[in-house]
C-alpha cells in the first residue's frame, strides 16, 4: 500500500489525475477486500461454535463468547464509514454463509467431541441447512440492535440452542 501511496502522489503532483483516480479505485478495492476477509473469519468461528453447539448438545462459556464475539466484530466491521450502509447487506447473508460452511465443518472436526470425527464424517452428520439459518438468524441481530444492547441480546438468542437452558444456569 506504501507504494500505491506515493504512486498517488506522485500521480497528482503531476497532474495525472485519471492515474491517480485509477489508484484511489485500486486502493479502495484492497481496503474492501481486506474488510470482507475479515468478516470472512469471523463468520467461519460463527460457524464452528454452532457446529460444536449442534453435535455435542450443549453450550459452555467460551462457545458463547466466541459466537458472541464473532457477532459484535462482524456489526463492527460490516458497517462503512458513513455509519449508513454496510459491506454485506442483510439478505446477502446466505451466499456468504454456503460458502463458508465446508470449511468451518472442517476445522471443527478438530474440535468437535475432542477431534473423535474426521471431517468427512462430521460432514455427514451436521445438519448444514440447520447450522445456516442459526447463523442466518444471529447475523439479522447484527442490524436490529445497537452494539450496546447486542451481547445481551445474543446471551438471550443462544439459550435457545441445545444446552442453553443448562449454560444459562451455569451447568455447562
């Protein structure tokens, strides 16, 4: 990025200002990129903690703060500048999600009921649809509530999943 820097300025201090036009646009691009990486990674920790969540029916503390913080860095990060749009818009969701839930089942076969499943085996029993629409659901929160109130909202969300009545009563 340095070098697209001075590239600019160089490009304006000469009054080549389609080329420095073109370079803004390159360094958008990357800065746009780099965002959706991103948000990328946090949704795959999304996705695994609901993968661990739905196979061993249960929640523990570390599973709902990993999802949880997954939530509040993804409404961080996913709202532009202008603090009126957002990089992936609310129905943009699932496309992101279809693409991520193979290598989120992946990496959870590690952790999963201490690693006991290959990733082909754990493919096999998630119910993937189901992990989705979890996914789907939390990310809506995303838009519908301020960061303020969002961990709060996610704590009383994720008491609904299989063992979150017992999280809820510290029995994890």
């Amino acid at each position: 990025m340095t070098q697209e820097l001075i590239d600019l300025r160089n490009s304006i201090l000469a009054g080549r200002y389609q080329d420095a036009l073109a370079i803004v646009d390159e360094l958008e691009g990357m800065s746009k990129k780099a965002i959706l990486r991103q948000i990328k990674s946090f949704i795959k920790i999304l996705l695994i903690h609901l993968i661990k969540n739905q196979i061993e029916k249960r929640l523990t503390n570390s599973w709902v703060a990993s999802i949880r913080n997954s939530l509040v860095e993804i409404q961080d990060i996913n709202l532009k500048e202008n603090q009126k749009s957002y990089y992936i818009n609310k129905d943009e969701w699932d496309t992101w999600l279809q693409e991520e839930i193979e290598a989120a089942i992946s990496d959870a076969s590690i952790e999963v009921a201490n690693g006991m499943y290959t990733p082909f085996q754990l493919a096999e029993i998630v119910d993937k649809q189901q992990i989705i629409n979890e996914a789907h659901n939390l990310l809506q929160l995303t838009y519908n509530y301020p960061s303020s109130e969002l961990t709060g909202i996610i704590n009383n969300a994720v008491i609904q999943f299989p063992g979150g009545e017992n999280w809820k009563l510290g029995n994890s």
